[in-house]
C-alpha cells in the first residue's frame, strides 16, 4: 500500500543535502518515507530509514520497497 504524503521543505532538503551517487543517508523520523524516497529518487543513493512507531516503519518499508536494498530499516526511539 503506498500512502499519499507530502513531505514538508522537501526542496529545502535535497538543496541542503545535495544527494550524490554511492551517499549513504539517515532519515532519523521516516513516517512514510517521502523525503527518503527523494534522496533515492535524485541519485543512486542508500537510506537507513530510522522510527519508533513499528506502523510508521513498516509502512514506509512497503513505500520504498522498489528501491531493494538501498533501503534498511531500524525501529528505534
């Protein structure tokens, strides 16, 4: 199931951010995981996608799984 979200600043970010080829990116509150999605989306990026709320992380797993194993997923607080 892929959720509809948009991400706040999402430009603000991937400016900040300048995601590059072979970077390695921490997305410290993934919810849905839109502004991971970006970052591997721009570049052939990998994002560990951190949350505390199991629901949130696995719906954002089942969002990005087109992306294999450029993306990880840790529960943690």
């Amino acid at each position: 199931m892929v959720l509809a979200h948009t991400p706040v600043l999402l430009a603000e970010c991937l400016k900040a951010l300048a995601p590059q080829a072979g970077g390695l990116y921490l997305d410290a509150t993934v919810g849905f995981g839109g502004h991971s999605r970006a970052l591997l989306e721009v570049a052939e990026t990998t994002v560990i996608a951190l949350d505390q709320d199991p629901l949130a992380l696995q719906l954002s797993l089942e969002n990005l799984a087109q992306f294999g194993s450029r993306v990880q997923g840790v529960r943690v607080n």
